[in-house]
DNA sequence: CGGTGGACCTGCTGGC
DNA sequence: TGCCAGCAGGTCCACC
C-alpha cells in the first residue's frame, strides 16, 4: 500500500495531532509482524510525551522524550490511525498506544508485512533498518548527477534500480512506473544505457511524481488512508500504474503490463524508450 | 559483488 | 452461485 508519498501523508496528518501528547499505554494485541512487536519496550514508554513525528524512506518515526524513537513501517497493508480510545478493537489490530487526552494511535495490517521498532533516537541511523538507505528523493543532492555516479558498473533495468532502497529511499512499485512514464524511458532500459541528460530527467520525475502525490493525499487503490482515515486522490492522476490495456493519455497506445522482478510494472510503449 | 526469484501473509477479484 | 488461481502498494534472504 504506502510508498513514500502515502507515509508522508500520514506524517503530515499524524504530526499536529500527537505532538505535546503522551503515551500513557501500550498494548500489544497481536505481535506477529514482520519482527515481533517489542512488547515489553513498547509497555515501557508509558509517561513519556511524544516530541516529533519524521519520516525516512517508509519509516514513520515517532520520537518520545529520553531518547526513544517509535518506528512504524506500513509493509503492504498496514494503516496507522487516531481512533478514539473507547473505539472498539478492530479486526488485525495489533498495536496500540493509548495517548493523554483520550485517544489511541492504532496498528492495523492484515497481511502483516509491517514492522514495529523501538530504538534510541540517537542511535537510529545506526540501526540495520536504516544504515544502508540511499538518499531521500525529495531532499537536495538527489539529482542526475547522483544517479548516474550510483549506476556505474551496474547492469539491471532501471526499473528495479530506482526500487533498489540503497539507491533511493522510498521508491516503490507505483511511483518506479510513474516516473518512468514522465522520463519517457522504458521500464527494461539497462541503467547501463542511460545518457546524463536522461538521468537528469529520470530524477525530476520521480521528485515531481512524488511531490503530486503528496499533495493528491497518496494513492488508494484499495485501502490507503491517512492518519485521520482520509483516502487519497492521486489514483485519479496514475498515467500508466494499474491501467493495462487502456490508452495513454499522450499517444493514445495501449498501455502494458510486464513482469519485473516478480512485480507487475506498467509502462506506454509509444511513449517510453 | 549485483541481480533475480521465492518467501512471508491475508483478502479480493476475475474467470471458469 | 461457488471455487480457486492469481495478484496486491514491501522487504529480506538464498542462490546464481
């Protein structure tokens, strides 16, 4: 479900509605994930009050006072929303921080694929999930220039290279074929084969991509929703993603679906070289 | 080393 | 109508 632009949102909504509060406890009500939930640390941030909510490539970061950091990442079809407290638990809830002021901040993921961490603020660029991510697209520095340097000596296609999170964070299935379209490059091009001005391109396109999504509110395709339970609007916007045998909106081609590294990505083969 | 394919899960959809 | 294969927004690991 959530890329880059959907976890953003869901920072964004999250961020003025959980700073100032504080944990006032957590339970644990289905630890299967990912990782086990770390119960007994999550039971230990009860008083603490909630300093800032970041984000790093999927990772929500809640940060607590003394040095402690939540991490939340979505996997597939995880959603993290404000219910109120008396709110009845929810089918596939497995975590939840009850918050000063009467509201709890829940972890619902039928599939499972998400993840919840507790770790020292200080030391989290340290952690394993953290230390090998690539830059963040939307920050400066992420540019042509970059990608081509990170592309030398490699060989795959550049559609699996721009999902590759050591070389850019937050890039997923949806925003990879997105982009790709906007750059006008197909998906299969070997990164070997992409001339400096086309990586110029290839990166503004995935910051512009981004960028809209973000202001769209995400993409739902069947589930997504932010932190207050808003769906977002960007699907409406998808040029190519989930579109296969419709026409491009340019050239009027039928647009394909192929297999890459298991995953389905979507491309124009009028517009895209 | 880098790249691919399968595994991890549940739930929904489309074709028979 | 009902069943089942296939597919889904992510990540990790074994294997080539």
């Amino acid at each position: 479900m959530p890329e880059l632009p959907e976890v953003e949102v869901v920072r964004r909504s999250l961020e003025p509605r959980l700073v100032g509060r504080a944990v006032t406890a957590a339970r644990v009500l289905f630890p299967q994930l990912r990782e086990p939930v770390p119960t007994a640390a999550l039971k230990a941030l009860a008083g603490r009050s909630i300093l800032g909510v970041r984000r790093r490539a999927k990772y929500l970061l809640v940060d607590l006072a003394g040095d402690t950091t939540v991490v939340v990442h979505l996997g597939m079809s995880g959603r993290l929303t404000l219910a109120p407290a008396t709110a009845p638990r929810e089918r596939h809830e497995h975590v939840a921080l009850e918050l000063s002021g009467g509201e709890r901040l829940r972890l619902v993921d039928p599939r499972r694929f998400g993840l919840v961490l507790v770790l020292s603020t200080s030391l989290l660029a340290a952690d394993p999930h953290f230390c090998r991510l690539g830059p963040e697209p939307l920050d400066e520095g992420f540019d042509g220039d970059y990608l081509r340097s990170v592309a030398v000596g490699r060989r795959g296609p550049v559609k699996t290279f721009l999902m590759d999170s050591t070389v850019v964070a937050g890039v997923g299935n949806i925003y990879a074929s997105e982009a790709l379209y906007r750059a006008g490059i197909h998906p299969r091009r070997s990164v070997a084969r992409i001339a400096p001005p086309r990586w110029a391109l290839t990166a503004r396109s995935v910051r512009e991509v981004l960028a809209r999504a973000i202001d769209q509110g995400g993409t739902t395709l069947a589930d997504f929703v932010d932190g207050a339970g808003r769906p977002g609007w960007f699907q409406v916007s998808l040029a190519v993603y989930d579109r296969e045998g419709e026409r491009c909106l340019v050239c009027h081609t039928a647009v394909r679906r192929i297999l890459q590294a298991n995953r389905g990505t979507y491309y124009c083969p009028g517009c895209q070289r």
